[in-house]
C-alpha cells in the first residue's frame, strides 16, 4: 500500500486514497465547500506517485501553481508513494477574552474548571481557579472545516455517514485545548473536574454525536434542546479528571443555540433600560432583540464570506491575511496579519475592501463592478463575484435585525444599543459596516463590541450554576422567528442587497 507523508507525519493507505481525506478533521486544513472540489482553496503542494490534474483543478490553478506542484487536496488520490505539504499556519486572531459582569462566586468545580465555546471556525477555552481567575486560555481551528466551511455541509456530510469521524475530531481538539490549558496553568490535566460547553445547536449536536436529521428539513425540530449535564468519559474525552462533569447549556431553537444563550447571559442585556439587540456575526448569524420584557430571537444564513471563505481570494485570519483596508489618495492601503506579505483576505478586510470601493467608485449601488476584478493588494484581487457572495450575506443580517424590529413594533430610533459579539465582530470596522450596509447605519454609533460573550456566558455558568435558570428563562421565554417564511424578511432581504 502507498505511503503518504503529511506535513512529516507518515501514513500507509490504500491506493487511491484521496488526500483530502486523510486532511479531513484533522485541523489542518479547511475544505470550506465540503471536499467538492468547487472553491479552490485547499492547496496543497504534492510530490510523488498521485493521479493526473483533472479540468477542475486545471480551472483554479495557474500555470506556476501547477509548476510548483500545487493540487487540490479534495481532488488529488495516492497512488504510489508521496509528500504532502500544506502549510499549516495556526490561525491568528481568535478572540478569547468578552465583556462579563460582576458574578456571585460559587464554582461548579472542586480544582480548576474550563469554558470551552464551539464555535463553527474555531475552538476557545479557558480555565478557571476556585477564586474565578482565568489561569489560561487556549483556541485552535474548529477540525470540522475539513468536511465544509458551512453548517450544513457538515450536517449533510454526517448524514452521509460521517458522523462520528466528525465527533471524533472535535472531541480530541477540544481534548487538545484541555490538554494545552493545563499545560500553561502549570497543573495536571486531572484536576479539570468541571467543564461548560457551548455552541450552536448544530455544532452540540455533532459534538455529542446526536443526530442532525431533524435540523435538515422542516419543522426543524431539535433532537436536544440539551441543558444537559454528562460525564466526561461518556464523551470520549481524556484530558480531564475521570469524573469530571460537563455541562451543557440549553438552546432556544433549532438555529438559535446555547451560544446565544450564554452570550446573552454575559451581555448583562436583561438588567438594561429600552431596547437592546445583540447580534453574533458568523457563518450562523444569530441575534436577540430585547424589547418591553420579552426576547425575540432569530438566525440568519449568512454564509462563511465574513469567516473567510467563499471569497475567491478568502482565507480565515492567520498570517498573510488582509485583516484591514484604507482608500487614501483613490488606491487601497492594507494592513496584512503578521506584516508579511498578502495571501488573502479575511472578514474584518472584506467588509472594509466593499466600504472602499464603493467609496471610490469601483462598485455601483446595484454591486455592479465595470472590471471584472480590482486589486486589493498585489495578488489579491477583489472579484465581480465576491462582491455578490459579500450582499448575499450582508443582506440577510441587516434585514433579520430589521425584521425582529418589525415583529417588535418599533424601529432603528427606538434602539438603546447593538451589542456584537463573537470573533468577527470583535475586529469589524463599525463605521464601514454601517457604510456598505451589514449593519442599519442608523445604529452604528451605538455599537459596543463585547468580544467572546459565548465563552464568557459559558464561564458564568462554570464559576456558579445558579445562572443557569437565566438561560433556562432565555431559552424558554424567547420567541423564535422562522425568517425563512417571513414575507417581512423576504422583502428587507431583496431591498438590502443593494449598497
């Protein structure tokens, strides 16, 4: 059987192996359309006995690419001994630390306990003392990119049959991350004896090897709202102490998770005068309006484009990403992670890209562009077809904010304040959001970003249980809206999508 050597690591697989495979859920690598051989991104540089170039790869690589040895690891099979290499940068600005108010202390956990978010691109954790100080943090790429960018490429692909390959690689990360918390806060793995997990309801689901049928198709039903406390071991996970409980807080819906919950549960929203609305920009858009006493909750689709895929030149925030763009003098200046030169471009660098070629004249209201393509930075172009990718996803979550407005009854100047959390929002240029329109420009000069208020929720919950009943209330109490059959939303979405 051929040996494939991966980055140094040696494997004997069958011939005709496809190499992507061998890189699904392993973290290093993302495949955001799946494994399908549609965006071009998992490049690889390969040597030794492999199949032919196929049309598809010859349609997304260059004549120098080729040269260099560079395939698609979705599409490349083993049919001999060969070398693989990907690069395998770890991702650069994760956002770790969130807004949290004052707590009543009475911890859950008897040594140190952890906070762990799944997000959908990445993974966050921290470890706590018995007097509730952070003793370490720790975050990695979520391993589940390797079966699609998207929340439903993953579902689709655990219904196919890989589910608990799917389990499986986001349990041993987060066993990594427990592992790595432990390390830096010089103590024994062992002593983790208490662990709160949150996340979309998707990502619980296929953590905990639950079925996501139910979230496929309408009524999209929740096959566990969880609130849930589980043994450690039960999880398959190791770098705790055996006995270790892990909590998992409840969800409000099938597309409104525990993520929002413990989000909300950290924003402190409910103890606030009028009306506040708090929104997690991601690939799950989510948001909560609180208005009179009640809690309206939705979801909107947004797409990975502000996660970094879906973006022709796209990639998640690591070293060699455009994380930031100016228009000075007519031309764009970029500021790149890492100040090496450009490779892509990340969320927070595409939001600013479309504010500055809208204000130099690049792209009409209508998202038209007059070229095909304008550079960003050298080697980094920003196409006709990223900027419809980019008002897709900017139109739904301007008209879901806008939508749970209308369900309330009011509008934009009712508004106290919009709370953004989570890693994108954390590094988003407020004032270019509102200016090519993911945010209702009326409420951005009342923005306050409260970073990972998920993983702060989720914390709350680790260092006194007794916040628990607030989730149990949010989830319980809030009225989720279906925007997918909402003729509000339907219209705001057409109407958005202009500039």
């Amino acid at each position: 059987m051929p040996s494939v050597t991966i980055n140094g690591v040696e494997k004997t697989v069958p011939e005709g192996t496809g190499i992507g495979s061998l890189l699904a859920g392993t973290g290093i690598m993302g495949m955001p359309c799946g494994g399908h051989g549609r965006c071009g991104k998992c490049r690889v540089k390969v040597t030794g006995k492999v199949s032919s170039l196929c049309d598809r790869e010859k349609a997304f690589l260059s004549g120098e690419e080729i040269r260099q040895g560079i395939r698609l690891a979705c599409l490349v099979r083993a049919e001999g001994d060969c070398w693989v290499e990907t690069g395998g940068e770890k991702a650069a600005g994760i956002r770790l630390e969130g807004d949290m108010p004052d707590i009543v202390l009475n911890p859950s956990f008897t040594s140190y306990g952890a906070a762990v978010d799944i997000g959908t691109t990445t993974l966050a954790a921290r470890l706590y003392d018995r007097e509730g100080k952070v003793a370490a943090q720790a975050s990695c790429m979520n391993p589940q990119s390797g079966w699609g960018a998207d929340v439903i490429s993953r579902m689709e692909a655990a219904m196919g049959g890989a589910a608990e390959d799917i389990a499986r690689a986001v349990r041993q990360s987060v066993d990594g991350l427990l592992e790595e918390l432990a390390d830096s806060g010089g103590i024994s793995y062992r002593k983790i004896d208490g662990v709160v997990v949150t996340g979309n309801t998707a990502m619980l689901h296929l953590f905990t090897g639950t079925s996501v049928e139910p979230l496929t198709h309408a009524p999209f039903a929740v096959k566990r709202s969880f609130d849930e406390k589980v043994n450690a071991a039960c999880l398959g996970l190791t770098k705790v102490s055996p006995e270790a409980e892990v909590y998992f807080p409840p969800c409000a819906g099938a597309f409104v998770g525990a993520d929002l919950v413990t989000a909300l549960l950290a924003s402190g929203i409910r103890n606030k005068k009028g009306a506040w609305i708090l929104v997690d920009i991601g690939t799950n858009g989510e948001m909560a309006l609180l208005h009179g006493g009640r809690f309206f909750f939705c979801s909107t689709a947004a797409g990975p484009v502000f996660e970094g895929a879906g973006i022709s030149r796209g990639m998640a925030g690591r070293p060699g990403a455009i994380d930031r763009v100016e228009l000075r003098g007519g031309k764009t200046e970029v500021h790149v992670i890492g100040n090496i030169p450009p490779r892509g471009i990340c969320g927070s660098g595409v939001v600013d890209a479309v504010a500055c070629l809208l204000e130099g004249g690049y792209i009409d209201e209508t998202g038209y562009m007059e070229k095909e393509e304008v550079l960003i930075a050298p080697d980094v172009p920003f196409t006709q077809k990223d900027v419809r990718m980019v008002q897709l996803a900017k139109s739904a979550i301007h008209a879901g904010i806008r939508t749970l407005l209308h369900i309330a009854g009011i509008g934009c100047g009712d508004v106290s304040g919009l709370l953004i959390a989570g890693g994108f929002g954390s590094f988003l240029n407020v004032e270019n959001a509102g200016r090519m329109g993911l945010l209702p420009e009326e409420l951005t000069s009342g923005v306050r970003v409260i970073g990972n208020a998920a993983l702060s929720g989720a914390a709350m919950l680790l260092l006194n249980p007794a916040y628990r009943r607030d989730c149990r209330d949010y989830a319980s109490r809030g009225e989720v809206v279906e925007l997918s059959c909402h003729p509000f939303f339907a219209r705001e979405y057409m109407d958005r999508m202009s500039f």
